[in-house]
C-alpha cells in the first residue's frame, strides 16, 4: 500500500459502542456518532443538528435541520449524494446555537468555513467514504429487483443489526431485504457508473479536519462475531476529544483503544483506491465519460448481464491506460 501522507493525524484511535442500546442497534455500526448527536444536544453549547429522512416523490434521502434528539431519524447509512453544503448555506438562518453536522470526507472543510464565518459554533462528525452514488444508482437496484420505485415509502442501506443490509418498505406492506453489499448493489456500485465525478477523483478516505471521524471495523474478530455493532473511529481535534472523554466518564460509550494499524487493516481496500486515485486520473475521466454517456449508460445497464459486460470493458480499458 502506497504511504498515505495523512496517516497518524489522528489524536486518538478507539472502537467502541454506544451504552443506549437501542442506539446501537438502529446505527449502522455502534452508534457512537448517534450518541455524540444526542449527547452535545443535550448541552448549552449546541441546540441545532441534523438527521436525514427519506422522500417518497424523491425516492431519496433529504436533510433535515433538528432541534431536539426525538427528532432524529436513525436510518443507518446514507449512501447517496448529498449536497449538506448548500442545504446549510440556505438555511443557515435557521441554525440555533451551535450545530452538530455529519458529512462527508469532502465537505468538512466547506462547511466548517461557512459555519465559521457566521460565528456558528459547530461540531462536525464524518465517516470514511468510498464514494457516493447518485440516485440514478438506487433506482436501478430497484428496477433490477423488480420493485417499481413508486411504490417505496421507506428504504434504508444499514441498521438494525450489523452490518445488516438493504430494507425496502412498499405501499402495499411488503418490506424486502438484501445483505449487506451483495447484488444488486454491489453490482451497481462497483460499476462506476452512478458516481459522481469528483468521488472518481478523491484522494481522502477521512477527513482529519472533522472533529471526530467514523468507520466500520472490518478486522476478523468482529466480522466473525459482531451483529449488533462497534464503531471504530479518529479523535483529530482537542474538542473531540474533551466531548469523547466526558461521555466516556459518564458510561455513555464503552471504548477500547484502538490504532493506526487497526485502521488501516479495517479500511485498507479505501485507503488504496484513494491513494491510486491520483495515479488513474486518467482511467477515472474516461469511467466519468462513460457515466455521463446516456446512450451507453442506457444500454449497459438494460440488464445485470450487460452491467457485467460494461464491467469487462473497464478492465480491459484499465489494463490500456495504466
């Protein structure tokens, strides 16, 4: 693996869960962001944060401005693209107090600005990412599992259990279920098609500039033994860590020390595709090129058969350009 410049930024490495239960059940892994949501909203320091709620019209998720921790939605992970920037920029009239924010690797920079600049105090979470996918993505799931998508009023991609999976819910009561990162999905995700460009180009597995930052801990013991939840995550700011500490104090978390090591295992299949993504900007324009294509997108996705086609082709497309 290539040496990635922003290992061991981190002020501190934990695994751990959440001692609420419930919490840790609904999160997709643990549920120690929840708890810090729950947590911070319970201090004078913070009366704003945010929860994710799925739209029926929009067969997706959407986010939603919160005041109160019964207002939360824990839906587990959220894999599409959301742009939390400008849903923060128009409403940030509406901002009460301080704010605590879940994003992606990305945005943490350009939110903390604008939240900065507005003398906002804030608290940003992120999570390690290996790219979003547009919704295009998840209509095509559905269209290859047969479900007509106006006919989805609640669909979540984790919790409930770990690492749990896909949960669809219908109109007419039937709810379906697909494991986690299995077909259709995987599919789909592994195509490329359906992610936007700048995830094709992005060199940051975490962001060091969240104040802490979650992953899922893909490490042998707890993929063999594991079905409720533990997160593995980064304290990278003296905030973090002071938040960290005092719900550990108050056995709101139950947290072993973890390491660089551990996260490096656990997410090593990330950190490499990041740190190759430099080195293939030009494979990824051309998986761009072909994303945006709408008649070849159109004819590659008309069956699993053909995306597995469209699949070859960049592998032999890979082998070209490397």
């Amino acid at each position: 693996m290539k040496e990635n410049s922003n290992i061991n930024k981190a002020l501190a490495y934990y695994i751990g869960y959440s001692t609420d239960d419930l919490i840790r059940y609904k999160a997709s892994s643990g549920g120690i962001g929840t708890s810090i949501i729950k947590y911070l909203l319970s201090t004078s320091e913070y009366d704003t944060s945010m929860t994710f709620v799925y739209d029926k019209e929009k067969c997706g998720y959407i986010p939603k401005l919160i005041y109160d921790f019964n207002e939360i939605n824990i839906c587990g992970s959220v894999y599409q693209d959301i742009d939390i920037f400008s849903f923060l920029k128009e409403n940030i009239s509406s901002i009460k107090n301080g704010i605590i924010v879940t994003c992606m690797p990305c945005q943490v920079q350009g939110i903390r600005s604008v939240l900065d600049r507005n003398n906002i105090n804030n608290f940003i979470i992120s999570f390690c990412c290996s790219g979003q996918t547009t919704l295009e993505g998840t209509w095509l799931c559905y269209r290859y599992m047969g479900i007509d998508k106006s006919q989805v009023i609640n669909m979540q991609y984790r919790g409930n259990g770990w690492p749990s999976g896909i949960q669809i819910e219908l109109f007419d009561g039937k709810k379906i279920y697909k494991n986690n990162y299995t077909n259709p999905w995987r599919l789909m995700h592994q195509s490329k098609l359906f992610r936007p460009k700048r995830c094709l180009m992005c060199k940051e597995d975490i962001s060091y500039k969240a104040d802490v930052s979650l992953a899922d801990p893909w490490l042998g013991k707890y993929k063999i033994s594991d079905k409720i939840g533990h997160t593995m995550f980064l304290i990278n700011t003296e905030k973090g860590l002071a938040f960290i500490e005092e719900m550990k104090n108050k056995s709101l978390l139950r947290l072993i020390d973890s390491s660089v090591e551990d996260y490096i295992e656990a997410q090593g299949h990330t950190i490499m595709a990041k740190d190759k993504a430099s080195l293939e900007k030009k494979f990824n324009n051309i998986l761009s090129k072909m994303g945006n294509n709408i008649l070849y997108k159109k004819i590659m996705t008309l069956s699993p058969f053909m995306l597995r086609f469209h699949m070859l082709i960049i592998r032999i497309v890979y082998k070209i350009v490397k």
